[in-house]
C-alpha cells in the first residue's frame, strides 16, 4: 500500500502541473485575441491619402458639363460655354453667343460662333490665338447651357405646333412628322422664316416641284428656331 501511495502522488501532481499550464496558456492566447478585435486599422504615416487636385485653371474646377445636345449641334444666340486656354488661365473665360452671334474672347475680341459646331468653333479661336498670340494653343470648350433645338409649323400640316428638331433634319422631314400637308395645302409656297442676327430672313421652298420631280438637294435643313408656314390653297 505505502508503495502504490508513492507512486500515486507524483503522477497526479504532474498531472495537475500539466493541466495548470494549458490553462495558462488558453488564457494568454484569449487575451491576444481580445487585444487584436479591439485595436483599430494600423495606418502608413508615410502613405499620403489621395484626394483629388482642385488647382486653378484645370479641367476639374469648371462646372460640370451639361448633357443632351445632339452629335454636330450648331451653336445660337443665348448658349453659354466655358472657353478654357490650357496653360493660360488668364485667358479661360465663360462666353454666351451674342443676338447678333458673336463672342467676347480675351485677346482676340469679337469671334462668331452661331451655325458653327463645338469643334469648329475651338479650332477657329485656335486659328485666333495663334495669329500672333501663342505658338501653339490647346483650347477646350465645354457646354453649361444651350437652347432647344425646337422647329414651329403653323397652316396647313396635319399637326401644327412646336417639333423637336434632330440634327440633320429638312423641311420634309418635319413635315413629315407633323402628319404631311392637308389637301388645301399650298405646297409650291413653303415659307421658313430664320433668325439671324438682328434681321429675319425669309426662305421660300417650292415643296411640290421636289416631291414632283425628285428635286432633293432643293430641301432645305431646317435650324433650331425656324418657322414654317404652310399657307393655303385658294382654288
């Protein structure tokens, strides 16, 4: 008995050391787990953060560019757009065409941009500026604000009133769409009246000679503010 009792008594206390210690253990590796769940997201102090450049002068400070007008449209009195230089601040301005449409431009004064589009006009303040100014200019012309490119119909169409012109469309086309002439149509007198500048011109289609004869190129593109009148017939 004495030695089955000496026996006993070291294996139970190396059973209990051995226990205490993955106690210990467990207990320490918890505690890491707690300390990691805790702590926040560890940041570079040498990794700067990337936040967009607003500086003077570039692409990202103008107002946003608007969007809706159509590939090849023209410009009119009342559209406004920014007229940047690039690497000449000075000379980026904000410009609205004029009634009579022309533009104010820093340098070069009085240039005339209704009837031309966006890219037209850019290389022809281009050409400007380059007359004497800058050896080489890179002009950018962004948007903000253009008309409506609407047509008016009046007489005898089969739905007369306002129509949203697509770029490219003709007095026929238009017509067309307005529901075609009433039989009380005068189709050899189309008038369209167009504004330019201070004064109003009046253009006079002869409609039923293209149709009759297959005269095509006679049709007339129409501009964004046109009116057509289609007068009546008197037998």
């Amino acid at each position: 008995m004495f030695l089955e009792r000496r026996i006993k008594g070291p294996i139970c206390t190396t059973y209990f050391l051995v226990r205490l210690r993955v106690l210990a253990a467990l207990w320490g590796i918890a505690c890491l787990l707690a300390c990691s769940a805790h702590a926040g997201p560890q940041v570079n102090p040498a990794v700067p953060s990337a936040e967009p450049s607003t500086n003077a002068g570039s692409p990202a400070s103008l107002p946003p560019e608007v969007s809706g007008p159509p590939a090849g449209y023209r410009l009119g009195p009342e559209d406004v757009f920014n007229v940047l230089v690039v690497n000449e601040p000075e000379l980026t301005t904000v410009a609205r065409v004029g009634r009579d449409g022309f533009i104010e431009m820093p340098l070069v004064g009085r240039i005339k941009a209704s009837g031309l589009t966006v890219e037209e006009l850019t290389r022809k303040i281009e050409e400007a500026l380059r007359s004497g100014y800058l050896a080489n200019p890179d002009v950018q012309i962004i948007l903000q604000q253009y008309r409506q490119d609407v047509v008016h119909l009046f007489g005898q169409v089969g739905t007369p009133g306002p129509f949203r012109l697509t770029h490219g469309d003709t007095l026929l086309e238009v017509i067309s769409k307005a529901g075609g002439f009433t039989p009380i149509a005068k189709r050899k007198a189309v008038r369209i009246l167009r504004k330019e500048g201070d004064r109003t011109r009046v253009i006079v289609v002869n409609v039923r000679r293209i149709l009759d004869e297959g005269r095509l190129e006679e049709d007339v593109p129409l501009m964004p503010g046109d009116v057509v009148i289609v007068p009546e017939r008197f037998f």
